[in-house]
C-alpha cells in the first residue's frame, strides 16, 4: 500500500472520529448512567453519591445507577473508571483520598489524579469527628491528648483502611499533637463503626455523617470536628482547633469524575446539573444535617485543588511513616 493510499486512510478515520463525538454528545444521554463510588456501601463517598444520583437522575432522564467498586484504597474503582469508554455514560466519585492521599501511597498507581480524568466538579466537604467510645475517660480533646500521651500506643483507632482518609485525618492529628496510635485498618467504613461501638476500638476520625446518628444517641462521644468552624449539624461541639489544636483542619472533600476525553459539552452539562443539584433544598438540608457542605465548582478549579492537596498530605504521610501494606 502506498505511503499516499495510507495517509488518506489514517484523514478517513480522523474525520470520522471527528464526526463522531459531536454527535455522541449531542445525543447523551441516551442510556442508563453508572457512578461509581470506589469504596465499600454505607461511608460518606456512599452517602453523598445517592443524593446526587437520585437529582441527576431526574434532571438528565436516566436513571444513574450507584454502584461499589472497593479496593486499595479505592485506587481499583478510579482506574477502572480511568480505563472506561469516555462517552459521559461512566462516572466516578473522586474523593481526597484516591485524588489527594493515594498518589503518595501507591507507586504503582494505576491512574493519574488530574490526567487521567474529565473532571466535573467539586461536590462537598464532609467534616471530620474525632469520636471516641464511651469507655474513654476523656470528656474533651486536651484530657483525649492527656490521655493518650499517658498510654502510648494503647489507644485502637480505625478507618476504612491504610490510606483512607480517616487514617489520613487521625495521623495528621497524631503528627500535630504529639501522640501515638495504633492504628487499625478494615475493609471499609461500616465493619470499623461496629468495631468502635463494641469497644473493641477506643476512637476514630471520620465523617460526620457515619457518626453524628451515633452521637445523638449517646452510643460515642464527640469531642471536635475537623472543620475550620463549627458546624450545623452540630452547632456546641467545637472544633478541634478551638478545643486545643490550633490550626488543625482535616475535612474530607469530594467530586464527581468522568474518564479523561470525555466531550466538553457533556461535562459541562454535568457541571450545570450538579451546580444545581448542590443547590436543591434536599441536598443543602440533608448534608446540614450530616454536618458536611455543599462545595460546587468549575473543572479548573477541581483541578487546581487536587494540585494543592496531593503535596499537602505527601507531607503527613512521609512523617507518620504511613504505608499502603
């Protein structure tokens, strides 16, 4: 075949190419969307994707089915999500975990936080609570401190496992305080609360949604909140900075994400149906509730932030000699 005959193969299948995705996007959507949500049910990323799916489905008149990918971290969710067609029909939820925390436990990190993704739009902070079993004496966070510096490496904490941020939020307070935790991995968030509510784990830092329900009905105490200010939910409980860490903040933030090549208009259609999804009353009232946040945003600004995190806490994990074994 001729160099000639070639180069007008390869114009053919641009073209085409070309025509293609116009109209892909033109007409999505047209077929039932998938989020994946790259943890185990029943955790915030779990919580907060239901409450979107359910005004995205609405608004785009497909249903958007939630479903769980679990896995180291949830690093094997997101890159298969990476790995998927880019036609808006697969979406992701990122999280500061897999975007923020993972690029610095996994060497071998099969997804690149800001190449590998379209990304749509920041969703929420969700805040985290320092909560302990009522077995610990400790009514506030300088007697936890007192404590815990007093019984060195006694004090079980849990999380959703190595490199989650529940483990992430602990070490940095660890790191901050001076303290020293053994920490106590599961696989996902809910075995862990059945674990801290038996007793067999004395405390955990983790979102507020999890635990607030437990709060209220005296089964773990709350001693701050992650948070820069107090928060609705929980308008007495301090945060931990003003109880007497000053400057600590360790909130877990999210957004939604779809694979890198996705068309331009179909993210921008997404952007403007989870702008107003983030602004419905429904949302708004029950993430008041869950002492989290509504955080919408454009791509760029998604981007420009998970460019700022994943240094953020490269710094934390090299001091807490944290690892993804």
């Amino acid at each position: 075949m001729t160099r000639a005959k070639l180069s007008a193969i390869f114009a053919a299948l641009v073209a085409s190419i070309c025509v293609a995705v116009p109209a892909l996007a033109q007409n999505w959507p047209s077929q039932n969307i998938t989020l994946v949500v790259p943890f185990t049910p029943g955790g915030s990323t779990d919580i907060l994707a239901r409450l979107l799916g359910q005004k995205l489905t609405e608004a785009l008149g497909q249903s958007v089915i939630i479903e769980s990918r679990p896995g180291a971290g949830g690093s094997s969710g997101s890159a298969q999500v990476a790995r998927a067609r880019p036609d808006g029909n697969t979406l992701v939820m990122g999280h500061i975990g897999t975007l923020g925390v993972n690029p610095s436990l996994y060497k071998d990190l099969q997804y690149d936080p800001i190449k590998s993704f379209a990304h749509i739009s920041l969703l929420a902070k969700v805040h985290n609570v320092l909560v302990v079993n009522p077995a610990v004496p400790a009514k506030n966070v300088l007697e936890f401190i007192d404590y815990a510096k007093k019984n060195p490496g006694k004090m079980n904490y849990g999380s959703g496992g190595n490199g989650s941020a529940a483990h992430i939020a602990a070490a940095a307070f660890m790191v901050q305080t001076g303290t020293e935790f053994t920490h106590v991995p599961y696989r996902g968030t809910s075995p862990m609360m059945t674990d801290l509510l038996s007793g067999q784990l004395q405390f955990a830092m983790t979102g507020a949604p999890t635990v607030l329900q437990h709060v209220a009905g005296g089964t773990l105490r709350a001693l701050g909140v992650s948070a820069e200010s107090r928060i609705k939910a929980a308008p007495d409980l301090p945060t931990i900075a003003e109880a007497g860490v000053p400057g600590f903040e360790a909130s877990q933030w999210y957004g939604v994400m779809a694979p890198a090549g996705t068309p331009a208009s179909v993210v921008e259609r997404l952007n403007v149906e989870v702008r107003k999804a983030l602004a419905s009353k429904e949302i708004v009232e029950a993430l008041d509730r869950d002492g989290a946040e509504p955080w919408p945003s454009s791509p760029e600004e998604f981007r420009a932030h998970i460019a700022k995190e994943i240094p953020r806490w490269a710094g934390v994990i090299a001091k807490a000699k944290i690892t993804a074994e």
